[in-house]
C-alpha cells in the first residue's frame, strides 16, 4: 500500500534479529511508524515505556499478520470481530478483544483486555513474518506528534533506535480504535475507518466515544491514552474562524492569526481570508492529503521557528465531507493538539 518499494524480506532479517534479541525497532506501517518490540518479551516491552516516556497505564497496539495470531492474545474472536477483519484488515483499525491468559500485562497495562490490529504495509506484515507479534507505539517521544518519516523517528530518538525507512505513511494518523467487548461497539480513536464505514460495511453502529465525559474525574477513562496530551508541537496549535473569537488561545479568527505563524487552510473561503504575508499551505478539500501531511508540518513548524500553528475550522456539516475523509480523525488530533476539551 506504501508508495515506495517494499524491502525484501533478506533486507529484513537483521531487524528481525534484533527484535528477536529483545530489541527494539522502528518500521513503517501504513498510518504511522511504530516503535516495535517483541510482543513475548517482557524486557523488551519494558524498554518501549522507557524510551518513549510512555506512562504504564497506556496500554499497547499488538500488531499481527494473520488471524492465527489473534488467537495468541484474543481469548474468543466473536463474529462481529471476524467480520470487521474480513472488511478492514489488512488496514487502520484497531480491536480490542478480551485478552487471553499469558499476555503480557504491561501490554495491557493491567486491562482485561489487548488491542490488535494488522498493518497494511508489506515491510511490516513481512517483519512479523520474521518475528512473530510486535507491539508497536507510535514511534514518537511520548506527547509529540506521530512520527510519518523515518527522519520523524531519528528525531525523536537519535541513532540509538534503528528504523527500517519505508518513506512516507501513506495515511499519516493513526489507527481507529474499537472496542468490540461492549455493545455496541464503541470507537475509542477515531481514525481513517469510521462510523459511518463500519455501519456500512458490517451492518451495525458504532457508538463514538465521548471524551470530555469519560475524563471526568470519577470515571475512568476507557482508552487510557486519550487522557494524555498528544500530537503537540512546540507552537501553539489553534483553529482558525471566520469571526472573530475573542482571545481564546485555542480559537482565533483569521484577522488574529499570529505574523509568525504557519497557517492551514482548506476551503476556498479559508484561502481567501489568509492575510498576506503569512506562510500558508492550502489543501483544497484534499483531507486525505491534510491528513498525510499534518504532523509533518506540525514539526516543520518547529524547525521554521513559527510561534503557532492556524488552522481552519471545519465545516459544522462535515456530513457533507465524503466518508471516505478522514474529516473526524483529523478534527480530533488537531483539537488535542490545540488542547480544546
Ligand atoms: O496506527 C496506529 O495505531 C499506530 C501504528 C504504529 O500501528 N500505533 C499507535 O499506538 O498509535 P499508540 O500506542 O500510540 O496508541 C495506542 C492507543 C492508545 O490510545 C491506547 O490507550 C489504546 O490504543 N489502547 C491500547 N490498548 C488498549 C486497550 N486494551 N483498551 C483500550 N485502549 C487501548
Ligand atoms: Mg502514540
């Protein structure tokens, strides 16, 4: 699914070999580099939480290559389930199954229950091949954007970590998150797979999970990693209206975008009220592109010394974006970045 050539599996077996020592890895799938590490090694999953800084009770992504490796981690692989691998799988989505006897709890960070998804990305699927299952983060220091590059992860990591350089994501956010032990399943991470797709595709609802209630104090979250702050560049991320929005620091209008700061735009009316003279990148319309290209320019915006990041609000009818978009995924890693709740 990547643009660029799958590596051959003899190119390969040096990562293997190390992942299989208890290593760890960064690779490309098809929504973002993950920080892999063998799913049976404790040590090395202990080494993840390490290096990213990742609190433990922000559970892991196993990521497989067939279903006989579901069985591994998954104590029962319900119907619904079976259908929603059929239709999207290899892709981005993520399930969450009761978990099996034996899985590692800092995978799970202690939960009943382990996240599996199977990348579509025929360097990692290849990978797996190798090694067996591989929990994969996003490959990032925790709290920073996604890494889309290999050149996002060395950022991040230096050369202490090797990546396998499979080019550009192809989707650039990460994985829908699914909860299919409650009914109805409940989407955790919204993602490229929506709501709407998975109705569609499997005859039955998804409930979209509503953050601000889950994070109240009295309640514990459901998808532990969507408590903590994300996808944050050092600029101030804030979305951008066409009126004015007093002085917020998360909503501005267009006439108080910052001189500094890069401005994102996506509709013919956005690109019309960007003030001259600000750096500006324009996507008419194209939110699978926005989306591919969004944490790219979250760390371009760093690098440039820009003081905030502008970008527009989305149409109230994002209905009237097609379903295919990644309008909803994109609308909630920018709100996180922009820190609105
Ligand atoms: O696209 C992706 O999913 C990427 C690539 C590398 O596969 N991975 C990724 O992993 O985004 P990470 O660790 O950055 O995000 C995993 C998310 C977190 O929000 C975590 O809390 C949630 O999945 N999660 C993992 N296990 C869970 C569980 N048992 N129950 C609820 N949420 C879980
Ligand atoms: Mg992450």
């Amino acid at each position: 699914m990547n643009g660029s050539e799958p590596l051959s599996q003899l190119k390969l077996i040096p990562y293997a070999e190390f992942l299989k020592q208890g290593r760890l890895v960064a690779f490309p799938t098809e929504t973002v580099y993950g920080l892999g590490a063998s799913a049976w090694n404790p040590e090395a999953v202990a080494q993840i939480f390490a290096v990213k800084g990742r609190p433990n009770d922000n559970p892991l992504i196993v990521h497989v290559n067939s279903i006989d490796m579901v069985k591994e981690f998954a104590e029962t692989i319900p119907p619904r389930a079976r259908l929603l691998m059929q239709k999207f799988w290899p892709g981005p989505l993520t399930l969450i199954f009761k978990k099996k006897a034996g899985v590692l709890d800092a995978i799970t960070a202690g939960l009943e229950t382990v996240a599996i998804r199977m990348p579509d990305h025929p360097t990692a699927l290849s990978l797996i091949e190798l090694t067996g299952a591989l929990v994969a983060p996003s490959a990032n220091k925790s709290g920073r954007p996604s890494p889309t590059k290999a050149s996002h992860v060395t950022e991040d990591f230096g050369s202490s970590i090797p990546v396998i350089d499979g080019g550009e994501c192809q989707l650039g956010l990460e994985s829908t998150v699914l909860d299919i032990t409650v009914n109805p399943p409940l989407i955790l991470r919204p993602g490229y797979i929506s709501a709407a797709q998975i109705h569609h595709h499997c005859g039955f609802i998804p409930q979209e999970h509503n953050e601000s209630k889950s994070e109240n104090a009295t309640e514990a979250p459901k998808s532990p990693g969507m408590k903590y702050s994300h996808y944050a560049p050092k600029a101030r991320v804030y979305w951008l209206y066409d009126v004015d929005m007093g002085d917020s620091s998360d909503r501005r209008g267009f006439f108080s975008a910052g001189k500094n700061d890069l401005i994102i735009t996506h509709t013919p009316k956005g690109a019309e009220n960007i003030k001259a003279g600000r750096k500006r990148i324009h996507y008419h319309g194209d939110y699978a592109r926005m989306a591919r290209e969004l944490y790219d320019w979250f760390r371009k915006a760093d690098h440039d010394n820009h003081t905030g990041i502008g970008i527009e609000a989305f149409p109230k009818d994002i209905e009237s974006i097609s379903s295919g978009e990644p309008a909803g995924a994109l609308i909630n890693r920018i709100s996180k970045a922009a820190g609105v709740r």
